[in-house]
C-alpha cells in the first residue's frame, strides 16, 4: 500500500507535520500572487468572526476571479496567480500569498487566515508526496463529501473531516490529530487506518488543501466547550472552512 501519509500545515504556521510511521512531502510547492473578487456585501453571519474586510496580499488589480454561481453573499473568489485553481472565502478572511519561500519548480501556497488571525487553511499545488503506512491507529471520520470537479484520471478525491488516536502519547493535546481536507487516499476500512493522508491528485503531481483543528484553540465568537469534532462541526467556523474547501474547482 503505497500513498501519500503526511499531513502538512499545522493551523497558522504552514508547517509541514510528519506524522507516525510517516515520510514528509519532497518537494512542497510555492505560490505567487493572485486576485480575489467580493459579492456585493460582507456579513457576520457568513465569517463567523465579526465584521472586517479582508484582502488578498500582493494581489495585482489587473487579475479578477470568476465567482461560483453559488457565491453566498458576502463571499468572495480567488484565483490562484498560475490561474489553475479558484475557491470561494468568507471576505473577513484574509489571504497570504505566497505563504513561504517559493521554491524552484514553482507551485502556489497560500495561507487563508479568519479575522481574529487564526489559520483556517492553506493551499499547496506541485507537492511530490509518497510514503509507505508503517502503523495504523484508531480513527474516526466525522465528515466526508466527493468533489467530481477535481476529479483526475479517474479518481475522485474527497473532502474529509477525520481523527486519529495516538494510544502512547502522555498529552492529551497530541493523544488526537484532528484534520479537515481533500484526500486522493483511499477510505479507511476496519477500526483502524493509516495516518491522515490529506495530498490529492492534482497536475503535475500532488496538492493539498486543508488544516487542523485544535480543540485547545478556539476562536472568540465561537460557543463555549467547543472541544469535540461533533460540537466543532456545528460552529459557523467549521461551516465555513467546509464551504471554502468544498469549493475548491479548476479556475474558468
């Protein structure tokens, strides 16, 4: 069994995470600038996090995203600055981009920040990602949703929301990983699976759109107690990041 099983970016410091058992990826990818576009109005509802405006950094003028034809109000869309891929946003929410060092062979990363300045995700395309599963752990999938619309040589990669469970460690904030993004990895079957695989297929080889979740790190504004995935699930944030992820597509 052989695929990706590294899970990169811990929230807010775009570092890559090696997990048990785990390789780290070879070659993560780098980004440029890019453009975003905004719906008519901004709304609390919509971010979660309170009012705000947000902008996209280093962001020329000249480039203008096309806007999913489900745009919620007060959302607005990105292009990625190589014009391959494009996502919708909260527009409280801010975009760093690049979000580190661009490394040769080019790629984008991009890191998606809410208002209060937590990491909600980033984006990485040109990853060079493999690794063998050297050991399973308990998981628990909370969320899971197929995007046809990334869909590469035949395979569907997914949106998930999943867990796993680190019997040996002593802290209790690392006992559980706790991630949300797009995986190309196959669905875990049985009561154990390999470690968190969120790289998916993307040309001209891997890419990887996600972030953690930290039940240790909650955002103000967000419901006291929030510190199981279930709870986590109903919170305006997590909605949102859903949203976001989801809908990740081939920029027109």
């Amino acid at each position: 069994m052989r695929y990706s099983v590294t899970l990169a970016e811990a929230a807010g410091l775009a570092a890559v995470i090696a997990l048990a058992g785990c390789g780290a990826p070879a070659s993560p990818g780098g980004g440029g600038s890019a453009a975003a576009t905004t719906s008519a109005s901004s709304s609390d509802a919509a971010s979660g996090t309170g009012s705000g405006t947000a902008t996209a950094t280093d962001s020329p003028a000249s480039r203008t995203a096309t806007p999913s034809a489900t745009l919620p109000e007060g959302w607005k869309t990105f292009t990625t600055s190589d014009g391959k891929l494009a996502f919708d946003l909260p527009s409280e929410w801010t975009i760093k981009d690049p979000a580190g060092q661009t490394p040769q062979g080019g790629g984008v990363f991009v890191e998606i920040r809410n208002r209060a300045g937590k990491s909600m995700a980033t984006l990485r395309t040109n990853m060079v990602v493999g690794a063998e599963c050297m050991k399973k752990q308990p998981y628990g999938m909370y969320d899971s949703e197929p995007l046809p619309a990334l869909k590469q040589s035949g395979s569907t990669p997914r949106f998930t929301f999943e867990s796993r469970q680190d019997d040996t460690a002593s802290d209790p904030a690392r006992m559980t990983i706790l991630a949300y993004g797009i995986t190309s990895a196959p669905e875990p079957a049985g009561p154990t699976a390999c470690p968190i695989a969120h790289f998916f297929t993307w040309p001209p080889s891997g890419a990887m759109f996600g972030g953690l979740y930290n039940p240790f790190d909650t955002t103000p504004g967000n419901p006291p107690n929030v510190d199981t995935p279930e709870a986590y699930m109903e919170t305006r944030e997590y909605k949102n990041i859903r949203a976001m992820i989801t809908s990740l597509r081939p920029a027109a």
